[in-house]
C-alpha cells in the first residue's frame, strides 16, 4: 500500500509539473457553443482576451476535420494570431483591472495598468507565436499561411519577443555561454546546454551525496529493518524502534527527498531559460540534428534544437531507466517494486514529451543530467554497496580481502554487533603477546 501511494503521489507530481512547463494543456476545450468566423470577431473588443482566444480554438477544432472546410480552420488560426499580436489582446482585461485598482491611491494607477499592459502583450505575442507554429504545421498551402508568410509576422513576433527577453538574466548567461565559444551553430548551442546542466549539478552535489549517503546507509540496515519489522509486527512501538535504528546508523529517512524538491525549481528555471532563448536555438545543431537527415525525416528528426526530437527522446528515456536500475535494492520485493517504478516513470516522461512536444535544447539538458546522475549513482552507490551487506542478525559482512591483505595488514576488521553496528576485533591470530607471534620464553633465573 506504501509503495502504491507513493506511486500515485509522483504521478500526481509529474503530471503537475508538466503542466506548469506547458503552461497550458494543448487541446484544453474552450466554449461549447458554435462560432463563426465573424462573431469571434465582433468579441474581440468586447470579451476578455481568453474567451476571444478559446471561440477561435473553437471554430479551428469545428473547421479541421474531414469532410468541413479546412481553410476556415486556416483562417482561424491566422485571425488568432492577428488578434494575439494586437493591441486590441487584453483591452477589456486592463479596463477591468483599473475598476479593480482603488481610486484612493491614484500614483499606483499607471505602474499597475504598465505592468498588466506589460504582461498581456508577452503573453500574447507567444499566443500568436505559437497559433503561427500551427498554421505552417498544419496547413502550410492554404491562402492563410500565404498570406502569414507575404507578411512577415513569424519574424515580426519573433523579433519582439527576443528584443524583450533579452533584457532577462537567464537570457544573457546563456547568451555568454554561446557567444564565448563563437556562436558555432554545429557546437556553440549545445555545448551551452552541456555547461549548464555541469553547473546545475555542482550546485546540487552536497545535497545529492547526503542523498547517496542515506541509501547507502539504508541498503545496509535492511535485514535489521526487516528483522524488528518481524518482530514487533502489529505493535505501536514497531516506529519508535525503526526510527531508532536510524538515529542509530545516522540516517535521516527524507534525506532522499531534498534534493529532488531542490531540483524543481532548477528544472523550471531552465525550461524558462530554454524558452526565453529558443528562437536563437533554432540556429543550432547537434550530431544528426540539423544534419541533410533530419530535413528528409522531420516528423521524426529535428532539423534544430528548438524542435521536438524522437531519437533524442528515446535517448533519454534509456538513460533514464538506467539511472534508476543503478540503485542496487534490498530484497527480491523492492527489487521487483523497482523495476516497476524505473518502467512506469519512463513511459511517463516519454508519454510527457510526446504530448507537450519540447524542443531538443531542453530534451538535451535533462539527457546530460541524466547521464551525470547514472555516473554518480554507479560511483557513490552501486560500486560500493558490490559486496557489503548486512546478515540476518544484523552483522555487515566487507568484501573478502586478499590473500597477501591478510598477511600482512594487522588493523582490526570489522564485525557486527547485536543491532548491526559496525565494532571491532583483532586479527584471530593474535596470543598473549599481542603481535601475532609466540611469547618468548622467560631467562632462568642463575
């Protein structure tokens, strides 16, 4: 029951996580009347710029498919995109934003309206950025796209947007880290990626080794675990021992989970930053991406790093079952609950990815923090726990020492204790003397 709830909970997690990275889920159903193209526009200086939004994905969904007429879904699309980049996109919203505003305090009047103004523009320019991305998709011969492209407005938006993030921290570092290795398009973009997810991980590396440390840990005490898990079964003092037992080797159960809560505002973090640069990614390139391959595949294959990916992704979700198969576990049970787990979280993420289409930057960065993590988790874990355990009766046995070791080394092994501590004994060959040797014999008295 523990494990499945536990389940349930991350599930819930990644779930909630995708959708603060999407933003929005795609496909979300807007109103469920009927629309046409002409009453959608009589809304858009009347009704807030959400429900404007939300008729126009409507007529698209009507309009798209078989047997209607898919240049009135084409059309949508594009008027979508007109209106996003408009300044007519959130006029009703800031109207009611100044009824919101008191009127005792009028010097907080134009700082508020300029900072809403401000925020509706940024988010209706990646609307319109984005209902753009599906026009070319999705009907890139029909007289909308035609008309979009005699225009400009993909460039125009994508100007816009860029000259406002640049003015963002998170932009210029990665905008430092591409321009000091020469804007390279087959290495600069990329290698940037790599820097950062080096970076990230240096910052996380105390915590993450605490992590390492308290499974270490845990993975020695699970006979002693499961042995007062026998013994004081269906007791109220079954906790108090357990929690005991831990104070006792030093380990605090939720250490594990720090570290990842640390990790999510990084990953956020990195994702806005990813996006905030991703019109200059779509210059970049790495190994097949970008490559005359990727232009024959490109359902498949991106032809840049701002595109969604397959390969890559598959790429990652192999490196992310390998991450979590690399923590040796306890007993046949847990090994069986995680091999479970390592099966159902990557099918989630890829199932995320597919779903949310995220560019290969991004897939690239969570690929290389994946590999750092399959390198630590071999070193700091699975390399050592190869050969340690701990008996039924709570003794840690060490790994056999060799031949020569043992003839020579006279420091004391180690030897388990009641409870399973570590203690110590001398060599089985000491006498008397203390040294390993025969006493000498007494001089006779003259």
């Amino acid at each position: 029951m523990k494990f499945i709830s536990r389940t349930l909970a991350l599930l819930a997690l990644v779930v909630l996580l995708g959708g603060v990275l999407s933003g929005c889920v795609p496909g979300s159903q807007g109103p469920s009347g009927h629309y046409t193209l002409d009453q959608v526009k009589a809304m858009e200086t009347t009704a807030p710029a959400h429900k404007v939004l939300d008729a126009y994905a409507a007529v698209k969904r009507e309009y798209s498919e078989s047997g209607k007429d898919q240049s009135v879904a084409a059309q949508a699309l594009l008027r979508e995109a007109e209106f996003a980049a408009s300044d007519n996109y959130g006029k009703v919203d800031e109207q009611q934003l100044r009824e919101r505003i008191d009127v005792k305090d009028p010097n907080r009047v134009p700082d508020a309206v300029r900072e809403q103004r401000e925020q509706m523009r940024s988010e209706g320019d990646y609307r319109a950025h984005d209902a753009l991305k599906q026009l070319f998709k999705e009907y890139p011969n029909s007289q909308a796209a035609a008309i979009a492209r005699q225009e400009n407005l993909k460039q125009i938006l994508e100007d816009r947007i860029d000259q406002r993030n640049s003015t963002g921290i998170s932009y210029k570092i990665v905008d430092v880290l591409v321009a000091a290795t020469g804007r390279l398009p087959a290495f600069s973009y990329w290698f940037a990626l790599v820097i950062i997810a080096v970076l990230v991980k240096l910052i996380t590396l105390p915590l993450t080794l605490r992590m390492y440390r308290s499974q270490r840990e845990m993975q020695r005490i699970q006979p002693v675990l499961k042995e007062i898990q026998e013994k004081y079964k269906g007791k109220p003092e079954l906790n108090e021992k357990v929690m005991a037992t831990y104070k006792e080797h030093g380990i605090n159960p939720f250490a594990s989970c720090l570290p990842m809560v640390i990790q999510l505002p990084f990953m956020i973090w990195v994702y806005n930053m990813i996006r905030q640069y991703e019109f200059h990614f779509s210059h970049g390139k790495f190994l097949w991406i970008g490559s005359a391959l990727s232009f024959k595949f490109p359902d498949y294959l991106a032809t840049n790093l701002a595109q969604f990916d397959l390969v890559l992704l598959l790429i990652y979700a192999a490196s992310n079952y390998l991450t979590m198969k690399l923590t040796p576990p306890a007993d046949p049970q847990q090994a069986q609950q995680q091999k479970s787990m390592s099966i159902m979280m990557t099918g989630m993420m890829i199932w995320m990815f597919l779903l949310y289409r995220w560019s290969a930057a991004f897939m690239l960065y969570w690929l290389v923090l994946n590999l750092m993590s399959a390198w630590q988790q071999y070193v700091y874990i699975y390399k050592r726990n190869t050969g340690l355990a701990v008996s039924a009766n709570g003794t840690i046995t060490l790994p056999a020492e060799p031949k020569e070791a043992k003839e020579t080394s006279e420091k004391p092994r180690a030897t388990g204790g009641a409870s399973g501590t570590l203690t110590t004994a001398r060599p089985a060959t000491s006498t008397a003397g203390g040294d390993g040797m025969r006493p000498r014999p007494r001089r006779k008295k003259r």
